[in-house]
C-alpha cells in the first residue's frame, strides 16, 4: 500500500499560532495547508518525525509558547509526512485592576450619542481610568493612516503615545521609547503581550 501521506512537510499559512486555543483538537481547527494530500488528516506531534509514540491527542492541553509539529497522517497505510514546526502564542488578558478607594474620573471623551459635561448625565467622567473615553452605536473608530514609512517624518513634533497606522508597513505603530532604545521611535505593535 502507497502511503499518501507523502514526502512533503505541510506547507502552512501561519507556523506562529497567536490565539487562544485550549486543546490540540481546537489547534487543528486553525490550521490551513496549501499541499493537503487527499485521504490524510493533519496530526500534532511533541516532537520529529511524527510517531505514533509522540502524537498528541485531541483533547491534549496546548501550552502557550510551546513548539508542535505537524504532520500529514494516511490511516489507511499507517503512516506520517515530514513535519513542520509550529510555535503557538497565545494571546493575554488580565482583568482590570480595582482600586476601591479611590476614583479616576477620565477628562477627555467623543461621543456620538449627544451626551458630555457633569450636565448630562456626568459623561465622560462617569468612565473611570481612562484617558480618553470613545461612545458611540454606529461609528467606528478610524486611526490615522500614513500611506509610507518615510511619511512619518512629516509629523514633526510626534507625543509620547501617537498612533498611527503605516500602510506601507502594514502595522499599527506607537511613539515610544522601546526596552533598550535611547530615543524614542515609531515602533509596530506586532506582539501580543501581557504587561503588568
């Protein structure tokens, strides 16, 4: 019996994962292959070459920023394709900080409801810890775009904290001083993370 498994790793759309995923079965789920043989189902494994004896089940917990590799498997001929290596990273999130003795009205909003001032109903002081509060039904929120990277030196007197969304770049970026610069800089927001 020919195994269909074939000679090839899977070709991936992502070999980073950054989601939360709770289970290998949910991780399968997110995973896209261009080079998919027919009559094989896609495998995750703890280690290469994909065995048997390190395949992880559907119901194996995923560890974030763990690396898995996955593989190819023909059922029928009992065997497995090369691997390719996938880091899953999944995305954090911590609850809000309560500080119950003591109030943080935010002084700055937008609204699109017609509401704002202590005279209509405290708005937007009434939203605690924030810098600037955004309402709105129907209306999102549009961040500027600058259409080159080059296109940043036009603003010439940039903040600590201004957002701006590089088109050439295809990233979000903020004025900051990034760990390690001296000066502050337009850097792209492209990791997930959970500071404290």
């Amino acid at each position: 019996m020919v195994c269909q498994s074939g000679t090839d790793a899977p070709i991936l759309a992502n070999t980073t994962i950054n989601a939360n995923v709770s289970t290998i079965g949910n991780l399968i789920s997110l995973l896209s292959a261009s080079n998919q043989p027919t009559g094989t189902v896609i495998t995750i494994h703890s280690g290469t070459p994909a065995t048997d004896a390190n395949k992880l089940t559907n119901n194996t917990a995923v560890v974030s920023g763990s690396t898995y590799y996955v593989a190819y498997y023909d059922g029928l001929a009992i065997c497995y394709s090369p691997t390719t290596a996938i880091i899953v990273k999944n995305q954090c999130y911590k609850p809000g900080i309560m500080d119950t003795g003591n109030t943080y009205p935010s002084q700055q909003g937008i609204t699109a409801l017609g509401r704002a001032g202590a005279n209509n109903g405290n708005w937007p002081m009434l939203r605690e810890s924030a810098w600037t509060v955004l309402e709105s039904k129907e209306k999102g929120f549009v961040v500027n775009r600058v259409a080159t990277t080059a296109g940043l030196a036009n603003i010439t007197n940039p903040i600590e904290g201004m957002m701006v969304y590089d088109t050439e770049a295809k990233c979000l970026k903020i004025y900051t001083l990034k760990e390690g610069d001296v000066a502050m800089a337009w850097h792209c927001i492209t990791t997930p993370a959970c500071p404290d």
